[in-house]
C-alpha cells in the first residue's frame, strides 16, 4: 500500500489535517500526518490558533524519518520555525531518496487564511516560504486570494490569474495550480475554473511543459463548503503516490472535490461538509463531476455540437437527428491503411471502419479518400478519415478520427459545422477532461493492450479500466477500445458493455483478414 505524508494544521471542524487523513483514507492511500499547528474554527470565524516549537514539530518529523516518503503533502505551517523544521525534513529526506534517483513530490497548499477570513500564516513565515520551501516543492495549489497574497498582483479576471502564476513561477515555483473558485468568471459564473502552468517537464508523461485550465461545474447553494482546498491537495497527493502523473493527478482530484461539494451535506452549525460519493470498483465521481480541459482562456466558453453517430439528416429541415438505434455502439471498428483494405473489409459486413494514411502530403491523398468515401457511402459504411480532415469535411466523409496533437490545429467549429462526426484518441484522464471540453462523436480509449503497432509513451490500460471508462462515460460517447485487442481479448472487452473494439494487426496483419473479421463480427454480433 502506498504511503504519504500529510503535514498542516488541525482544525475540528472540516479542514485540516484531519480532512486530509480522512481524503488519503477514501483513496485507500496510508499516510502519516505530523502536527505544524492547532487551531479553532469553524465558517464564522478562527477563535484561537497555536503554531507548535520548531523543536515539537522537528521531533515528530524525526520519529518518523527512517522510511523515506515519497509524497509530501504540506498544509498551515504558521510561522517561519514551522518552515524550516519542514524544509529541513525534506532535504534529509531527499538524501535518503537519492539512491533510489529521485525526489519527494511536494504538494503545498500555501493556508495564508482560514475561508472564513482569519490569517494563519504570519509575514515572516510567508518570506520562509517563498525563499526556502517553494525551491523544494513540485506542485502549489494557491486560491486566487492567496495568489494574490505570495505575488502581490492584484487579480479580477483569468488573464490577471495567468500573470500571478507566472510570477509565482518567477520566484522559483515550477507547477502552479491556482484554484479559481474565489474568483467568479464575468462570462459564465455557473463554472469555476482553475489554471494549471507547468514549467520542469515533469507534470507529463511526455515530460513536456504544459499549461491549461480546468473548467468544473459551480454546484448552486455549496459555495461556503470547507476543507475544498486542503482535500483537492491531499487527493492530487495520493494520486500522485499511486503512481498517476501529475497532470492526472490534478484532473482526478479536481473531479472528486466536485462530487464531494455536490454531494456536501449540512451540519448542525449550518455549514457544508464535503461528501463524497460511495464508491466500491468504479470512479468516485461522475461524469457531471469531470472537469473540461482547455489550453487557452479564450476557449473556455466556447460549445460545440457535433453530430451523433448513427445520426441522419431531417430531409425538411436539414438538421441533425439522433438516431439512437443501435444504440451508437460501433461495433468491430478495422483501422487500415490503404483504399485497397477498404475494398477487402467492406464487402465482409464491416459497419465502421477509419482509413488512417500516415505522413503523406494531402494531394497525394486526395483521391483515394474521395474513393473511399464514395465506396463506404454505397455500402452505408461510418468511415473516419484519420488526420486529414479538411479533405474530409471538404468531400463529406461519415467522420473524422483525430489524435491529442491534432486538436491543436484542427479548426473543430468548421469540423462541428461540416456535419462530419468527430472521434478523438484519449490516453488519460488529462487527455479525457480536454476531449470533454470538445464533446466529440465518439471517444476512443487506448491503449488497452501492449499493441505492436505504434510507439507511445502509455502502459496498457487493461480491462478494469475500460469497465470504469463505461460506467463514467459510456452512458454520454459512443466509446471505442483501442490497443492491442484480437479475437479474446475483444471477447473480454465485450464483457465491460464497451460498444465497439478497433484493431489494426489482428485484421490486417493475420493469415487469413476474411476469417479473422468474419469472426469478430460474428463474436460482435448481438452488442
Ligand atoms: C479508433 C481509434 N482510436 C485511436 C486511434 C489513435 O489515433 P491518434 O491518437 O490520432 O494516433 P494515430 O492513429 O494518428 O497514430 C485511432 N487511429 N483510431
Ligand atoms: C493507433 C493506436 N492508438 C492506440 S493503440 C493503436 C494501435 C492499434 O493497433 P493494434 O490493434 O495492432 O494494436
């Protein structure tokens, strides 16, 4: 079992260090929590607060140094003896790590205030942090106001927050998360919306720099519940030590903070309680919960409606109808390379299929995708065209299949517009948040298995994982399982309720493609 430490201040009703012990538990995440300071308060106020010696928190992070942690979760210190008992620690505890070629994950929740307005970080604690624990810490996860605070930059508006967290970056932070609940968007107060700003390559598993903003529903009549900030902090914190990426992390915890404030339920001193939702094999969140990822603000209320799966146009009026028979479920999906496997499959029963031509220049390509759309078109087939999608809108392709990389410059309003339906590639829950922020036609999973047939950087996801992707996403997308998947493995996937599998080898590069096919459609058959 994973281990953390969690180090902050207690608080008895709803945030502190027990909250963060009660979040580590939910997870299944076993941590270790050291005492920095004792408070009491509740949502009307901080009646009384004590910051313990450098010597008493010192000795209970020496009693537990002999086991090195490899998640550090850091909440209320207080005070500048608070920071370097713990910036102390840390160092030692990285020299402990160091055989083993890595650091501690840090994640501080810098508490400069209690929500219900008391301060609980002095002047001189908060000039410790800044010059001698933000150069050993991977993740901060300042509010607005304390944003405000550790930079001294006013912020009214996303483009004021972005300055803040690229000074905050300046004076040494590497990841940034500012949390945007305290700050109410003037175009859409319904969302509340974060921004992460990544500077070291190691929020990714691409080990890329990367920025982004997280766009969560704003739960009417929950905007006092405490413990939101140390709770989303605590769960990027096991995340992390489960071993997700940081970017992953951050998406997960910000969709279980969603449903712990959906759910929250009213105490007897008239105030929230996070509650999360019971959870046993699948997500602790729901779908509603997810947040929608976007790289650029400008985006952030932007909408797009592309057209159903399965959906036919009303011959009056032109628009789209949703078919929903049979059920959007796709089906045994081929992916090929070539106008001539399109010519072999398609007379077999296939019902969907992507022509998925790489690294050629658009004009050498042209008229075969004009082929292949006429040929799928006689047979009433859904065939995607994979990344050349201005040919496809241009020669009204059933679909379009795009990647991660390719959303970047795919205009997806003409693509909305042209009526071509839109599958996307996701790999993990970041990749997930921002294909919900685009709500596509369908949404392809992968990889599953360990697939022979392209490099990337992902482990297989497994089976578990697509019964989960089901029961979060599958009752919203069409979804398709990617990745490695033959005759068995598609007969195990079946079992998940997943409306489609693709594959590339276990079709095009088998003895016999007609056999192959002829029984995945039969094993397909009644989905
Ligand atoms: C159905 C389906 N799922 C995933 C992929 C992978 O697409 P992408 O990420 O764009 O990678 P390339 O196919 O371009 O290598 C797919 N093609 N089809
Ligand atoms: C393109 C792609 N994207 C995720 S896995 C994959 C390759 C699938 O090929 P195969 O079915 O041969 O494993």
């Amino acid at each position: 079992m994973s281990k953390i430490l969690l180090i902050g201040g207690t608080d008895p009703s709803g945030a502190g260090l027990q909250t963060d012990w009660q979040v580590a538990h939910y997870l299944g995440v076993n941590a270790s929590s050291v005492v920095s300071a004792v408070t009491s308060q509740n949502s009307e106020g901080v009646f009384d607060q004590g910051v313990l010696a450098y010597s008493q928190i010192k000795s209970q992070l020496d009693s537990i140094k002999s086991e090195p942690f490899t998640v550090i979760k850091i909440g209320m210190l207080g005070n500048a003896d608070a920071v370097k008992a713990v910036v102390e620690f840390i160092a030692s505890n990285n020299q402990l790590l160091k055989s083993k070629h890595r650091k501690a994950f840090v994640i501080a929740d810098p508490v400069l205030a209690s929500s219900s307005g008391g301060a609980l970080m002095d002047e001189a604690g908060k000039q410790a942090f800044l010059s001698d624990l933000l150069p050993l810490i991977t993740l901060i996860t300042p509010n607005s106001d304390e944003l405000e605070s550790l930079t001294g930059i006013s912020i009214s508006n996303e483009q004021d927050l972005a300055t803040a967290a690229q000074q905050l970056i300046t004076l040494g932070a590497k990841n940034v998360l500012v949390k945007g609940g305290h700050l109410y968007n003037a175009n859409d107060t319904n969302q509340s919306n974060d921004l992460f700003v990544s500077v070291d390559g190691s929020a990714n598993i691409k080990g890329e720099e990367e920025s982004f903003y997280l766009s969560g529903e704003r739960w009417k009549n929950r905007s006092n519940v405490r413990g939101t900030g140390c709770s989303l902090a605590t769960a990027i914190a096991c995340q992390l030590s489960l071993g997700f990426p940081l970017n992953d992390s951050i998406v997960y915890a910000k969709a279980l903070i969603s449903n712990g404030i959906r759910n929250a339920s009213l105490t007897e001193n008239n105030q929230y309680k996070l509650q999360f939702s019971h959870y046993d094999t699948h997500h602790p969140f729901e779908l509603m919960d997810m947040p929608k990822l976007v790289k650029h603000a400008e985006m952030l209320s932007k909408n797009f409606n592309f057209a159903c799966c399965d959906a036919v146009s009303d011959s009056n009026s032109g628009n789209i109808i949703c078919n929903k028979e049979p059920n959007n479920k796709l089906g045994i999906y081929p992916v090929v390379d070539s106008l001539e496997w399109l010519q072999k499959l398609i007379p077999l029963g296939i019902k969907t299929i992507q022509l998925r031509i790489k690294d050629q220049h658009p004009d050498d390509v042209e008229e075969d995708i004009i082929a292949a759309i006429k040929l799928a078109k006689k047979y009433n087939v859904r065939l995607f065209i994979n990344d050349y999608w201005q040919l496809a809108v241009k020669h009204q392709a059933y679909g379009i299949h795009l990647g991660q990389e390719d959303l970047d410059d795919a205009d997806m309003a003409s693509i909305a517009q042209s009526g071509c339906r839109l599958g996307v590639s996701t790999h993990s829950y970041t990749e997930v948040a921002r294909t919900l922020a685009i709500n596509p036609s369908y949404i392809a999973l992968g990889p599953i298995y360990e697939t022979t047939s392209k490099i990337m950087p992902w482990i297989p996801q497994g089976v578990t994982a697509v019964e989960k992707w089901v029961n979060l996403l599958g009752k919203q997308f069409p979804l398709v399982a990617i990745g490695g998947i033959n005759y068995q493995r598609a007969a195990a996937l079946k079992q998940t309720g997943i409306g489609s599998v693709a594959m590339i080898s276990a079709i095009i590069k088998t003895e016999n493609y007609e056999l192959a096919t002829e029984e995945l459609l039969e094993l397909w058959e009644d989905v």
